[in-house]
C-alpha cells in the first residue's frame, strides 16, 4: 500500500473470502401414518459473493487501510421437508471509479462506471440433501453432500483516475497554478519542488462541455529508476484523452526540459505499464509568459516544437490568465472530436469473472513417499464428499472416477496403503 504525506492512497491489497455453501441433510419424513417415509432432507444454501462496486463518492483507497479482510455470509444448511438453505448475503466492497483490480496472475476487472459491479469471488454451491440420491434399489440413502467452499482471492488494486485531460511536466512547471486558472480546483501551490504530491482533479467548463484536467507530480530526469517520486502517478494521466505538457518557458533551458519529459514517457511506454503515453494526442503550454525571460524561451520552443512537429503551441500564464482561454478552447476541440469517435458504452450490469470452476484439469505428483492431486475439480469434490459414511465415501469414488483421477492414479503407481493428497485432504488409498 502506497501513501503521501496527506493520506492519498492509490494502490492496496485486500484479502477476500466468498462464503461457503451450505450442508445438505440427510433426513426421513416422520409422520404418524407414514412409519417408512421417504428422504426428505434439503439442499445447503448458496454462499454470498464478494463484489466489487464502482462508487463515484470515492477519491482514494484510503479506507482499505482500516479494513482488509473481507469475507462474504456462508450459505444456511439444508433442513427436513426439503426446506432449502437460505443464500448468505453478498459482501460488497466500494472502490473509487479507476480502479483496476488483479490477482498475482493479472487483470481481473476494470472499474470505471458509477455502480458498476463485479463478482470477484464466487460463494460455492450448497451441498445436496440426501433426498436427490433416492434410487429404485436405493431408497433410503443416508449421505448429503457438504457445502462447495467459497472461492478466496489475494487482490491488489490500484487507481487509476479518469480524466479527459493529462497535465505533465517537471516540478515547479506550473501544471498546478495552470489547473487552478483552468479550472475551480484550488490545488496546493508553492514554490519548492514536488508542491504536489496526489493527483488534482480541476473541472473546466466552455459553453457546456465539461471535461475534467488531472495535474499530477512533476517528472524528473531518473524518474523511470525511481527518482524523485518516480512513475507511481502516471498511471493517474494513463486514462486521459490527451496531453498537455506544460514548460517553464522562463527556465535556463525550457527546450531540453520539454524533452526530458518526452524522453521519460517513452522509457515509462518501454518498462510495460501498458499503457503507450507518446500516442497521445498533445499540446505544449509554454507557462510564465507573465515573466519577462519567458519570451526568449517561448522563441526556442517554436522554433523546436514546429521542427518535424505536429504538436500545437500556447504561450500562457497562470498568473495572469494570458492564453488560457486559447488553450482550453483547443482543449475542448480535441476532446469534443476523441469523444464523438468514441462508442457509446452502455452502464454494464453485474460482470462476472472467468469460471475458473469449470476447469476439469488436474496433476497428479509423486513427491517422496505420497502422491499429490491438484486442481480445482477434485479439489471441490472431496471438499463437498460426506467422510463420515460408507455411502459418502462411494459417491466420492464414483466422482473422482468420473473426473478420469482413479486411472491417473493407476497409472502413476498407486497401491493400497498409499497416502494420496486431495487439496487439503489427506486419503490412504485403498
């Protein structure tokens, strides 16, 4: 979890844990005229979800750090008369609209509408009742199937602001004073490198097309190797429609400053943070024309910038508001055309993940003197077989044949009296 001076979070990891299905019952109907009654035994419930929800309330992921476990309802066992287990009740986690979410094998989910949900982790199924193993030659079955665990998950999120507009440039460029003159964001400024230190959020509004400007930390040479505040907020500007790289033009050197930016995007483009900043769309906003220099800066801008460039050029001022008009009416044109291009994309409802429940595959591994079994499928049939009786222990041979594992065990060398793992389970095989 990563942290700035004021408590703006934007990475966290939270552990997350779908309840479990209930247990179904093994039961007989007891009833005064009825002295042989029948199975009657209902299913176990189903366990509650995890669910990821967008919440456009939300800046940071800051709350996550007071809470980082979060643990959806195990469904209710089954009960007599066929009465079914009532479903647990969801868990359900609100991050801030941005958020990407992944496990330590990638992307699982990107949140970016208000109310957007997404199943993260899945409860597991309720176990069946005896009533479901009736058969003509079996009609008292005394086995139910326990509760299918729920699916658990180590998660990272990380923020990612939404934003039409990006603003970069080094420290003390003026990105911050610029989005305040743009815009009724009121961000900190001062004079002394890295004044900001989360992302600002400004919203400006031409005629009526609002479209929101993300100011985040000034960039400087090294920052791909961690210098200064490094990469860790470009991923706030990796959203934006376009860019606007914002120069001191009253520096020593404002040319070779506008380049060191555009040398750090492309090596932050080639250390694979997937997103490619130089394909942006861009304009550069010579800031402090207020001061005399600048005018001598801003002449070795143009001359640089119109050499084999299509990249526009607006001299400006935050301090006195000298062409920001100019440059936000350039800004509306560029992202009134990016959004009209654009599909309409529809709220999506509840997305759930890949069903890596389906997946039939499993390993089977000797390792010293015992042999290992690993897959989800039988996985989660031993942990819904019933142990405790003979009929649970045939319906689990029956299952596990089924899979195809009884003949890879054969096949690699399994004898009575040998110990075979199942997940969590330990079996002498007989």
């Amino acid at each position: 979890m990563t942290e700035s001076e004021s408590g703006f979070i934007d990475e966290a990891r939270i552990f997350v844990k779908a309840g479990d299905g209930g247990n179904g019952l093994s039961s007989f109907r007891r009833a005064k005229f009825e002295p042989r009654g029948g199975p009657d035994g209902g299913d176990g419930g189903r366990g509650g979800d995890v669910i990821i929800q967008g919440d456009r309330n939300l800046s940071s992921l800051l709350h996550f750090r007071r809470k980082e476990r979060f643990k959806a309802e195990r469904g209710g066992n089954g009960g007599t008369a066929q009465k079914h287990g009532k479903r647990g009740a969801d868990e359900i986690i609100r991050v801030p609209l941005g958020t990407v979410v992944s496990d330590d094998h990638g992307a699982l989910a990107d949140v970016t509408h208000d109310r957007q949900e997404v199943v993260i982790a899945r409860g597991g199924k309720g176990g069946l009742g005896n009533i479901h193993f009736a058969t003509s030659t079996n009609r008292a079955p005394r086995m139910a199937r326990n509760g299918e665990p729920g699916e658990d998950l180590s998660l990272n999120l990380e923020l990612r602001t939404l934003g039409d507009v990006g603003f970069v440039g080094e420290p003390n460029a003026g990105k911050s004073s610029l989005l305040a003159a743009m815009s009724a964001a009121r961000p900190e400024i001062g004079a002394y490198p890295f004044t900001t230190l989360t992302p600002n959020l400004g919203v400006a509004e031409i005629g009526d097309v609002p479209f929101v400007l993300v100011d985040v930390p000034g960039l400087i040479m090294g920052a791909h190797e961690g210098v200064g505040l490094g990469y860790r907020f470009l991923r706030h500007v990796s959203r934006a429609r376009m860019l606007v790289h914002v120069v001191d033009a009253s520096s020593a050197d404002p040319v070779a400053s506008y380049e060191m930016i555009l040398k750090e995007l492309e090596l932050f483009n080639k250390a694979g943070h997937g997103t490619q900043l130089l394909d942006k769309p861009a304009v550069v906003a010579a800031n402090k024309m207020d001061l005399p220099e600048a005018r001598t800066g801003l002449a070795a801008l143009k001359r640089h910038v119109a050499h084999g460039s299509d990249v526009a050029l607006y001299p400006v001022s935050a301090l006195t508001g000298e062409g920001v008009d100019a440059l936000l009416g350039a800004i509306r044109t560029s992202v009134e055309a990016m959004r009209q291009e654009e599909s309409e994309e529809e709220l999506p409802g509840r997305v759930y993940r890949p069903a890596a429940r389906d997946d039939k595959s499993f390993t089977v591994e000797k390792e010293g003197e015992a042999y290992y079994v690993r897959g989800r499928a039988a996985e989660r049939i031993i942990a819904m077989a019933n142990l405790e009786s003979d009929e649970g222990i045939a319906d689990l041979q029956r299952q596990l044949d089924r899979l195809g594992l009884l003949k890879q065990l054969d096949k690699a060398g399994v004898k009575a009296g040998d110990t075979v793992f199942i997940g969590d389970y330990e079996l002498e095989w007989t």
